[in-house]
C-alpha cells in the first residue's frame, strides 16, 4: 500500500540511506580504528567515514530525486589529485560495497541500491560533490552531516548520520542515525543503535538500526520535567560550547543534577525522547556561526516530540541564510514548559556576564 501521507517516498529513502551510512561508519570504526595505530591527530578515518557516507547518500538522493540539492560539508577536490590516490581508492571501496549489498526489507532497487548498481569512481566523486550547493531561501533542498561528533566516532562513543529535507526555509523531514546510542536510556549497556525521524506534522519516532524499513517505530515525546529532575544535555567539547555558562544557566533554573555530555544530535534524539531536558549550547566567541547540517534534523525532531527550539534569544532559527544560521546566538531546545524558563535564565546570565565585563 501507498502512503498518501506528505513526504512518504522522502521519509523512506531518506531512512534507507542513512542506514547503510550507519552501517559504513559502524564498518570504519571497527576496521580502522580498532585496528590501525593511529598518532593523536590522526583523523583519516574519520576522513575516509566522512567521504565514504556522503558518497553514499548523494548517491541514493540523486537516484530518487535528481532535482534537489544538497548542502553537504565535504567536497572532492582533494580526492581529485595525485596525493589522494590511496585515500580515494579507500573510499571509493567502501562506498561501492555500502550501495551494493544487498536489499533490506523496505529498500528498492530503482533507489541505486543492490548488487546491480555499481557505480564508476567519476561517479562516486561526483557524487560527493554535489554537497556544495550553498542553501537559500526557496526550493527544495537537503542538508547533510555523514559523521557529525568527529571525537566521538574517534572514541568509539556518541556520533550521528544526520539527514533533512528543507522546504522553503522549513525543516520537513529530519532523520539522524546514532549507531552507539543505547535503545533504551534506563540500559545504557544494554543493545545499541537506533534511527531516529521527524516529519513535520506526523510525529517523532524511534526506529531499531538493524531493521527501520520495517518497523513503524516508537512514538517518542518529551515529557514534563521539575528542577529537581531537569538536567542539561551538552557538547563534549569545550570548543563547541561555553560549559561555565551553562552551569550558571542551571544554578538559576534551580539544577541539581549533573548534565550529560555527548557528542553531535544524539543530544537531540536524547532530548526527543526524555533521557536529558534542556539542550544548551552557547556561542564560545564572537563570530562563530553555526552550520544548518548541525541543527536541521534535530530542530523538527525536537518539534514533532513537542519541544520547542530557538536561539538563545528566544528567536527561531532560519535554515533559509545560506549554509549558516547566519548571527544566531547560540541554540535552546527543550520541552514547552521548561524553555521559556531556559530563556529567561540565559538573559539573566547574560546580564550578569555583562555586569562583570564592566567592573
């Protein structure tokens, strides 16, 4: 049967690509991580990931909808040339053998997928390339991060494929693969790998990574939370977030419990579903602007699981500024009842910030 339902073909192509770039990444990891040395700073693997899995989802995307454009973060040039012949080789390998296993339930041949669709290595290049589409207001588009939380894939802890479809500046369709998050919150040692997606209008839900094509899923909503059991979810990263503002936000919302830190939109599917209650991220500096791939999937999942997020302001963001949010100030995403309260204790520790910068 033939869903009528808006974004029906999208949600299930949109699935099956970020499955097999899970699957991709799972395979890095295990094969290149675990066992090659690496020095410190070492990050092709990641390289080889990144490259790899959007290769692989441009592919599919151009199969089914040769139309729309991606804005994708990596581009091929460096693949092009002489000095990246055994880097290129190595992704080419992986992204052949990702689109051509075999058919899960759910997947369709004409989608590029399967043992009869191999593909060139011009062709696979050219596929990653066509993530340099630079966004805009109008028209169709996706956006796409094939390894967002680069440490974290390093540590063999939280990353995301993250997938969204935008329409007219509006997020649509959101769907971010975590291949390391437990299923369930309450057994974190128990099995892993989920799939979360959004559509706008149709609800949040939670799909198991082995088998999301069939399965219709967990409904996932963002419950209602008390200071006492409210705790903030966070970047790993120093880098990637002002932490020492974030502890004062919690002293004034009345915070007792530590935040969880992890990285990429695990946080946002951890939010989606009621493991943390609050997603605080503030800008570390002036002129730092945050990429639309990073909150794409995760602003419609926090949506449709009945959150609301903003900039630190108060101010929604605008996926229609080009491949940025443009001067947005930071990112709050929480549960209708707690955000405006988030807000207010972000003007009153920005308040204070400022007070001090002036004695």
């Amino acid at each position: 049967m033939v869903s009528t339902l808006p974004y029906a073909a999208e949600k299930q192509i949109a699935i099956a690509a970020v499955r097999r770039a899970c699957v991709l990444t799972a395979s890095v990891f295990n094969k290149l991580i675990k066992q090659e040395t690496l020095t410190k700073d070492d990050k092709s693997p990641v390289t080889v990931g990144d490259f790899s899995a959007q290769a692989v989802v441009n592919t599919i995307l151009n199969r089914t909808f040769p139309d729309d454009p991606i804005v994708g973060e990596e581009d091929a040039a460096d693949l092009r040339v002489e000095s990246g012949t055994a880097l290129r080789e190595r992704i080419i390998q992986l992204a052949s053998e990702t689109l051509t296993a075999e058919l899960v339930p759910g997947e369709k041949e004409e989608w590029g997928l399967g043992p009869k669709n191999g593909r060139t290595t011009e062709q696979l290049l050219d596929a990653i390339d066509r993530g340099n589409y630079q966004g805009g207001k109008t028209g169709r588009m996706w956006t796409l991060d094939p390894i967002d939380g680069t440490k974290g894939f390093l540590r063999g802890e939280q990353y995301a494929v993250c997938l969204a479809l935008i329409v007219d500046s509006r997020v649509e369709l959101g769907v971010i693969g975590c291949p390391n998050l437990p299923v369930s919150a309450s057994e974190p040692s128990g099995p892993r790998g989920c799939i979360f997606v959004a559509v706008r209008g149709q609800g949040a839900y939670q799909l198991p990574l082995d088998d999301p094509l069939s399965s219709t899923g967990t409904k996932i909503a963002i419950p209602t939370f008390t200071p006492e059991t409210l705790n903030f979810l966070e970047s790993v990263e120093k880098a990637h977030a002002k932490l020492s503002f974030n502890d004062r936000v919690g002293q004034i919302l009345g915070v007792t419990r530590a935040p969880t830190r992890m990285d990429s939109q695990a946080k946002y599917c951890s939010l989606a579903r009621g493991d943390g209650g609050v997603y605080l991220r503030m800008p570390v500096g002036s002129g730092y602007k945050e990429k639309i791939w990073d909150h794409a999937p995760g602003s419609v999942l926090v949506e449709e699981a009945g959150g609301i997020i903003t900039d630190g302001r108060g101010q929604p963001l605008d996926f229609g500024l080009g491949r940025t949010l443009g001067e947005n100030y930071g990112v709050v995403a929480a549960g209708k009842d707690v955000h405006p309260k988030v807000i207010a204790a972000v003007q009153q520790a920005k308040a204070e910030e400022e007070a001090q910068s002036q004695l």
